[in-house]
C-alpha cells in the first residue's frame, strides 16, 4: 500500500493552481474538466511520478465550518517537507506569501505555517539531521 493522492479544499480551483504551481513550485499533472469543476492535481517537481496533491473543490456544505475550525484553532490542513526552511521562508516571503507561524524550532525539525490564500493553513516542515557524534561504534 502507497498513498499515490490526498486533497486539500480550495475555494477557487484556478486561483490554488496558481498558488501552487506559480508560488509554493509544484507542477500541475492532472486538468480535466467534471462538469463545473475540474480533476485537478499537482505534484513535486522533486518528485513528478510521486504522490498527487488534489485541489477540491470547497462547495460540500461540511467544509467550510471544517476548515473555520482548523484556521480559528491555528492547524495546518496539510504539511509539505522543504530541505531548508529559512530559505524557502525568505522566497516565499519576498513573493508576498503569509505565514501565520514564522519559523520555529521544535527540537527534531524546524516549521512554519502560511497561509495559501485559497482558505487553508499549510505547515512547511525542514527535519532535523541527527547529530553525528563522531565517536567510532
């Protein structure tokens, strides 16, 4: 077992394709239109046959009370790993993107939350390396 796709409610389809595609870098894969809204997916360009991340559509009546709770409580809805959060922090800032938690240190990883403009919270999550001792074993 794999997971090969999760989603993340966006209000606006095209809006969130932009978002993620033109500010946080993933790729779009998947644009097919279902009535009036679309399969839409996007993937890591560090990864393009890795796991799809699906933007829904927002319109089922249980989600927005769903996501006023996470957003008024301070909880991400999704967490994507970076390999150096201080600078992907500064990028993202310089293109005007919000973070809601700026980086902070939480022992084994260091994170931040923004927010991405199409009604969620997203944690960014750089892991720690272990310390390496330098003692033989």
């Amino acid at each position: 077992m794999r997971i090969a796709m999760t989603s993340i409610f966006v209000d606006d389809q095209r809006a969130a394709l932009a978002f993620y595609t033109d500010v946080l870098g993933f790729e779009k894969r998947h644009d097919i239109p279902i009535g009036d809204d679309f399969w839409l997916t996007v993937t890591s360009p560090e990864s393009p046959d890795g796991p799809e991340l699906l933007l829904e559509p927002a319109g089922h009546p249980a989600v927005k009370p769903y996501r006023d709770a996470l957003i008024e409580d301070g909880i991400p809805l999704a967490q994507f790993a970076v390999d150096n959060l201080a600078a992907e922090h500064e990028r993202l800032t310089n293109l005007g993107v919000v973070f809601t938690q700026q980086p902070t240190d939480i022992g084994d990883a260091v994170i931040a939350v923004l927010d991405d403009t199409c009604g969620n919270l997203i944690q960014l999550v750089e892991m720690k390396q272990p310390a390496n001792d330098g003692g033989a074993a």
